[in-house]
C-alpha cells in the first residue's frame, strides 16, 4: 500500500478539525436553541393549560391564535415519550410548572405536517390528563434541515481545505517532481527557484513557497551542485589517468613485440602482451564510464541495427547468438555509442558468464522499448544485483574469469541517463537481463 501524501494528510486534518468544531457548535447551537424554544413555547402554552386542566381559571383562557389545546386520558397509540432529561423537555417542565402547570411526561404524535405534542398534566381536581398542543409555532423537520446544513458544511468544508492544502503543498510537489527529474550526471541545476518542473501546470510557477520548502530548495541545490562538481571531478580523473596510461602500455607493448624471437623471451613476451591487453580493456571500460555520463542524448538511433551489427562483429554461430526484434526500433534521445556499449556489455557477460544460447530480444510495447538479452546460465543472485551495479564490483563466480568489474556499472549509467529501467529476471528458466527505454 502506498504511503499517504502530505496533501491527503492535509485535508484530512483540516476536514476532521473543521468537522469536529462544526460539531461541537451545531451540537450547542441545537440544544441552545431547543431550550429557547421549550421556555417560549411553555410560556405560550401556559395559560391554555391551566385551563384546559382546571388550574385556578374562573372562565376559559383566550388560546392564542394557531394554537389548539386537546384533552385525553391517554396519549394516542402512536405517540413516543420522551426522555424527561432531554435538555428541551427538562427546561419545558421546569417553565410550566413556575407557570403554575404540573407538567409530567412528554410524548410526541408524529404528524404529516409537524409533531403533536402531549403533556401529561395533574388538574385541580386530581385527575391526570393528557393535553395535546398543536401549535404553528413549531417548525416541522428542524432535524433533517440541520443535518443538511451539517453535510452542506461539510462539502463546503472538504471543497474549502482542499484547495487550502493543494495550495500549501504545490512547491513541494513542484520541487519533489524537480528533484525526480534531475539528473546528477547531466548540467547542474539552474533556474529560478520552485519554477514548473517537466509535467508541472503553467499556473504552479505562481506559487509561492514556505520559508521551510525555500530552504530545502536551496539546500538540494547547493547539493546537486556539489554532486556535479565531484562526478565532472572524477570524470576528468578517469579520462586523463586512463589517457595517460595508454601512452606507456604502447611503448611497454611495443618493446615487447621487438624482444628476441628466442624459447625462453617468446613465453615472457606472450606473457608481457596479455598483461597490457588487460589493462588495456580496463583503462577501455574506464573512459566507456565516463562516455557514459558525458556523451549527450541528441540522436534518434535504430536499436535493431545496433543490436546485428554488434552480433556480426562477435562472429558466433546463430544457434549460439541471435537477434529477434521488428525491423526498426528507433530509441530518440539516445547517443548510438552509449547504446552499442550497452548491448556490448550484457552481450559479453552473458557470453562470459551465462551459458549459450544468447538471444538478443528487442520489441516496441507503446512508448517504451525493451531490450532483453537472454542466456541459459544461473543468473544473477537477487541480493547480489544492487551491488554488481555498483563501479569494480564483481561475483564470486566470476573471481576467476578476466574482467574490470565496470560492466554492469556502465550499463546502469546509459539506463538511468536515457531515463530507462534496468532489471534482472532469473531462477527456473532462462536468465535475462531487460532495458526498459523510452520510444517516444
């Protein structure tokens, strides 16, 4: 499960927070109000009682208009009583009886139009009765009226915070989408600060941002610039320690090849050969790493083309190494360099590593290509992948077999500069290795 954002958590807390105050003020707002409501209407219904039930009036007191008083021995079968610690039924008791009615339990008879409502009343001669008031006074569905103010508010409330946390969230947002698409090996970081990163709207470079957002801003990029300067540093270290080696690997290389013609110089000038064509390929692997970071993505180049004219160059069988692909795939933003050591790379090591067949897969899937290169060995270990990507390291089954330790390494840096996906697949069946570039 994803983790939630800042901005879903925004709104949440916003919304609870609101609701919980919409709450707690409707909640006194409404017993607030029904007691208002039971001492006026008390007050109203007072005089009407007392002479419906026989309390101290010499002539029948004048009912107020709208205002019917009914007497009965009993509440009628459909009516509910109320719980007399109601803050309305409390306060309507208490205002009857300082009015000098002996008012006991409450009911209400639902009606069509709004409640009756029922007290049941000692008279001056001692019987009980039950007086019903239909009074226009009381409004009917107050209830539903308040719960669809409530969820009103609530709309209003969520629609409100929304907008509020979009707001605040938006520079973030900006710079994590910024910081995503950076890439540490291309130019360093300029602009102005929290300006629309690739997919931003056009309305986000208005945003203003918080002096905590502004501050992690400036803090990545004083790091982004830091990182750029030690890769442009180290790239430079490789580039001029391997050109610079190359020069005496010739002359060592060449001395040895005019050395005697002799048994005993021919096995040691054999030996000196092999020796400087290994650190030959290693200062090789060594400037195709900085290639890697350095070559720009300008060019639109036929991934298939690439992939044949690779496995032409290695001169095996097609029942050991092939390519199955459409006729074209044509990958833009790529340097077709960076590409053919790429495929150089997984070629070689499943050649040297894996065991043959190799098949070199490459097929279009909507605007991603994808390139799997294919073997029967054992694979790679899954908790030995992150770290065969990382620069010189190599596997305990290859200790023994020649090779810099650069090759996955190289291969991770053209993926991740060409915006692609790298990935091992192994176990039952055959091992693969797959690029995932973008076609579009």
């Amino acid at each position: 499960m994803a983790a939630p954002t800042l901005f879903r958590r925004l709104v949440i807390a916003q919304v609870l927070g609101s609701c919980t105050l919409v709450l707690v003020f409707g909640g006194a707002f409404y017993v607030d109000r029904n007691r208002t409501i039971a001492r006026l209407s008390a007050e109203r219904w007072a005089p009407a009682l007392r002479s419906a039930a026989g309390l101290g009036a010499a002539a029948p007191a004048p009912l107020p208009a709208a205002l019917a008083v009914r007497v009965a021995d009993a509440p009628p079968p459909g009516a509910v009583t109320t719980n007399a610690w109601a803050p309305r039924i409390a306060t309507l008791r208490e205002t009857l009886r300082a009015d000098g009615v002996p008012a006991g339990a409450v009911a209400f008879e639902p009606g069509a139009q709004r409640p009756l409502t029922w007290i049941e009343v000692r008279g001056g001669d001692g019987r009980v009765r039950w007086l019903g008031i239909d009074d226009d006074i009381l409004e009917p569905h107050v209830f539903r009226r308040l719960l669809f103010a409530l969820a009103l508010g609530f709309v209003l409330v969520s629609a409100a915070s929304a907008l509020v946390a979009r707001r605040l969230t938006r520079p973030l947002e900006t710079l994590r989408r910024r910081i995503e698409s950076h890439d540490a090996t291309a130019s360093p970081w300029t602009g102005d600060a929290l300006a629309p990163a690739p997919g931003d709207s056009d309305d986000s470079a208005g945003t203003t941002a918080t002096l905590e957002i502004a501050t992690i801003e400036s803090a990545w990029r004083a790091l982004s610039e830091r990182l750029e300067r030690q890769e442009s540093e180290r790239a430079l270290l490789l580039a001029g320690v391997s050109h610079d080696l190359r020069s005496p690997l010739a002359r060592i290389r060449m001395a040895a090849e005019l050395l005697p013609q002799s048994d005993g110089v021919a096995q040691r000038r054999a030996s000196i050969v092999r020796n400087v064509d290994v650190a030959d390929r290693l200062i090789a692997s060594f400037l195709d790493y900085v290639r890697a970071i350095e070559l720009p993505l300008t060019a639109t180049v036929d991934a298939v083309a690439v992939a044949r004219r690779l496995v032409e160059a290695r001169d095996q069988p097609p029942e050991l190494l092939a390519v199955v692909g459409p006729q074209r795939l044509d990958l833009p933003h790529c340097h077709e360099l960076l590409l053919e050591r790429l495929l150089a790379n997984l070629v070689d090591n499943a050649l040297r590593h894996g065991r043959p067949p190799v098949l070199v897969r490459l097929a279009a899937d909507g605007d991603t290509a994808s390139i799997e290169v294919e073997d029967h060995g054992p694979g790679i270990p899954a908790g030995a992948q992150s770290r065969l990507l990382q620069a010189f390291a190599r596997g305990d089954a290859s200790r023994g077999t020649p090779g810099t330790g650069l090759g996955l390494a190289v291969v991770q840096q053209i993926v991740r500069r060409m915006g692609g996906v790298l990935s091992f697949e192994g176990g039952n069946g055959p091992a693969r290795v797959r690029v995932r570039l973008p076609a579009r």
